[in-house]
C-alpha cells in the first residue's frame, strides 16, 4: 500500500511538472528595429557622443 502511494505520488508529480510548458510572447519588434529606436531615445536624451551603451530594452550614457 506505501508502495502505491508513492508510485502515485511521483507519477502525479511528473505528470504536473511535464505538462508545465511556459511561451513567452511572441515580439512583434524586431531586436534591429528595437536598437534603432533606442539609439535615437539615447541620442535625444544624453546627447550626440555621449552614449555610452544601447541595447534593444536600454541605453547608458557616458
């Protein structure tokens, strides 16, 4: 009967955990066309030549 149990418990387990499937949203934005858009945030904000830094989400000044 303890054998049962745990057979069940660790089939259920694994069940759960192999059905747990994440997709994470499809972007619509290509990264290019992200970094382009940066780049002129950047540009705009600190100033031309004191960019230290962009990528598609960020951008760092000097």
């Amino acid at each position: 009967m303890n054998r049962l149990a745990t057979l069940l418990a660790v089939s259920a387990t694994t069940a759960l955990l192999g059905g747990c499937v994440f997709a994470p949203p499809i972007n619509t934005q290509t990264d290019a066309a992200a970094v382009t858009k940066m780049s002129e945030q950047a540009v705009a904000t600190c100033g031309a030549g004191n960019v230290r830094e962009v990528n598609a989400k960020s951008f760092t000044c000097k």
